[in-house]
C-alpha cells in the first residue's frame, strides 16, 4: 500500500502507515511477530469501500523503535495515530496489537468503532511464558531469528512443526524472521497484563470482539471477558476458525468486519 505516512509517537518514535482505499476511515494493528504485511488481503477486501491504513508497530518494517519498552508504550502510540487520522476512524487489531488497541481506546471519546480479534488476555497463570521468550530471545542473539519467529509459531501460536516447516520454504520468511526480536517482549508484556474493567468501562465506541470458534479455550475464554469489560460490546465467534482466521478464512473475516463497518458508517457521518 502506498503512500506511506509517519506519525512521531509520544516518545518520539516514528510511526509508519501503509494506506489504500477510499471511505470512512479504518486503521489495521497487526500481532506479534507480524508488521503491516499481515494484512494484504483484508486491505485488498476493505479498500474499495473504505480508506484503509495499516500499522507498523513500534520496532519493525518501516517504523522506529525505543530502548524502553511497555504495552502502555504501544497504547499511546495508537492514540497518536488514532489522533493523525482524525475523529471517527475504526480500529481493528489482533493478538497483542489488541491489547494495545484496546487501551487506546479507553483514550479516545471520538473513536469511530473497535474491533478486537481476540486479545490474548491473561486468564490463567502461564509459567511457560519467560520460559519460551527466554528460547526465542537466545536464537535472535544467537543470530537465527528464523528459528526464534519458528519457536513462536509452534510453542506460542500452537502451530504444526509441519506446517511451519512450509512456511519456512515460502518466499519472505526471512524478511518475515526481522520481527523475532520483539517477541519476546511482547511475551512478557501479554503474560503480565491485567485486565482493568473499571479503566475499560471509559470505552464509548461500538465494539466488535471476535475469537475462533477452534481457538484454545483461554483465547475464547480471553475474548468472553474482554466483551463483558467494554460496555455494549458483541462477542463473534468465527465457526471453524482458530487464531489466524483472517488467513484460514478471508472471506468470511472480511464480510464480518464489513458488517460491522457498515453499521458503524450508518450511525455516523463518515471520515474521509
């Protein structure tokens, strides 16, 4: 998507917005071990009814990065671009992104709408977590990002080592591989998040959570939780999907989240 934007974060970090499209405002947060590329094809999906904006967050692709590192960090870097984009825009992030998106939110009173696909909120206590950001981090020091964005897939996301071992064989892996050393951070930060409904209740914007109906039961069980802090919040679960449901099923994310635009644009007056 061209062309690109940089918006200067709080801390003076530069932003990098990839957009496309024409309509009401809509901005993309990627995940961990992602950047702005995740979102091809939902881009491709949205573009002819809405001016999409997609996000590199802090420390990758063509954005900037801080030797301090924090969730809230990453949540003011949302408002900052929520800011840029002007009143009204739709927020749509997922996995971690979500979690920063969803304390943006809390910031933002003119917020168009938000859509959350499921925010990996803790619910259980995860002792593995430093555990595996400890292996992720030792193979980017090692100087192999390749297999620490490999360890996430399989002992994070829960992929086959089947499945992962193709996706090694695909063109961009290793451009892909640049992201690893923000994961382990991300892992941190994910494993010692706490959900703040009193903080959450400030959310004032239509609101969207979604978790794959295959998701692990903490995921779903994340996503419950999320919807019951936010008030007026739906829960929409993606039948036969898990974590990646815009991968396994595009059409059927696409058409969820363009419902869902379509309500927001005819409640208000559209941002172009």
């Amino acid at each position: 998507m061209t062309p690109r934007t940089v918006v200067e974060s709080p801390d003076g970090v530069p932003l990098a917005l990839f957009s496309g499209g024409s309509g009401p405002s809509v901005l993309l947060v990627h995940g961990t071990g992602e950047d702005h590329q995740r979102w091809r094809v939902t881009t491709t999906a949205l573009a002819d009814e809405f001016t999409v904006h997609a996000l590199d967050r802090r420390g990758r692709g063509a954005s900037g990065d801080a030797p301090a590192y924090g969730w809230r960090a990453e949540a003011a870097d949302l408002v900052a671009v929520m800011r840029h984009l002007g009143d009204r825009t739709v927020l749509i992030a997922h996995s971690y992104g979500a979690i920063c998106a969803l304390e943006a939110a809390a910031q933002l009173p003119s917020l168009g709408g938000l859509v959350l696909y499921e925010p990996p909120i803790p619910v259980t206590t995860a002792p593995a977590a430093s555990e595996v950001a400890a292996r992720i981090g030792a193979a980017v020091a090692a100087g192999d990002p390749e297999e620490g964005l490999c360890l996430f897939l399989t002992d994070v996301i829960g992929l086959p080592p089947a499945q992962v071992n193709l996706l090694r064989r695909v063109p961009g892996f290793r451009e892909r591989a640049e992201v690893a050393r923000t994961i382990p951070r991300e892992i941190e930060q994910t494993a010692n998040y706490v959900l703040d409904a009193g903080h959450l209740a400030a959310i004032q914007a239509p609101t969207l959570v979604i978790s794959g109906e295959c998701s692990p039961e903490d995921l779903r069980r994340a996503a419950q939780r999320v919807a019951s802090a936010v008030p007026g919040a739906h829960l929409r679960s993606l039948p036969g999907q898990a974590h990646l449901g815009m991968d396994t099923a595009p059409q059927l994310f696409a058409d969820v989240v363009r419902t869902f635009l379509h309500g927001v644009v005819s409640q208000s007056s559209p941002n172009r």
